[in-house]
C-alpha cells in the first residue's frame, strides 16, 4: 500500500510540473532559436550550450564560459502561451558579476559588440 502511494504522489508531482511547462525541451529550445537575439548570439558563438530552464521562470539560455568569464543570453517565454516574453543579458568577468540592464531593442547589437570575458 505504501509503495502504492508513493507512486500516486509522484505521477502527480510530475503531472503538476509537466502541466506548468507542457512543452518539451526541443520545442521550446525551438521558439526561443526563432528570435533574431539567438541567432545573433548563436551565429557569433557557435559553440555555446543551449539549455531549458525550469525554474523560476521559463527559459531557453545561451552560454559561452571559460574558467572565469561567462557571457549567457536567457530567452524568456511565458508558458501560458508559449510566446517570447523577455531577454536577459548576462555577463561575469573574472568572477564578478558585470550588471547588464539592456533594453530589449538593443540585445542583438549588444551581442554583435560583445566578447567573452570583457563586459
């Protein structure tokens, strides 16, 4: 009976989760890859890594590091909807954190102009 109903509480918890963000990792790796911000990151940093963030709010983000720099583009997208609903520019020179309030208008040329570990 126990084993029962941790399997019930689990099928819940992972349809609770799967109901938040019904998607799958490709599709919204996908939306997010139509923007012209990720492009343009993807096109002058080939080789980032691309990842689905789940937590907190849901994002698809690009990120170039080494050992002390990184440099990411996080593609927000509202799941209610599954529409882009943000940009946020990340970037960490030398381990610190380089604050990057850019506005939404400007995240592709700030992407053109940039370099991993000169924010």
């Amino acid at each position: 009976m126990k084993i029962y109903l941790l399997l019930l509480a689990a099928l819940f918890a992972f349809a609770c989760v799967q109901g938040d963000y019904p998607l799958s990792d490709e599709e919204y790796i996908a939306i997010a890859g139509e923007t012209e911000e990720a492009q343009a990151f993807l096109e002058k940093y080939p080789g980032a890594t691309v990842s689905v963030e789940r937590s907190g709010s849901l994002g698809v983000a690009y990120t170039l590091e080494d050992a002390d720099n990184l440099l990411r583009l996080k593609v927000g997208i509202d799941p209610s909807n599954n529409e882009v609903d943000k940009f946020i520019v990340q970037c960490y020179e030398g381990g610190a954190v380089t604050p990057s309030l850019i506005l939404m208008s400007d995240v592709t040329t700030y992407i053109q102009n940039s370099e991993l570990g000169r924010c």
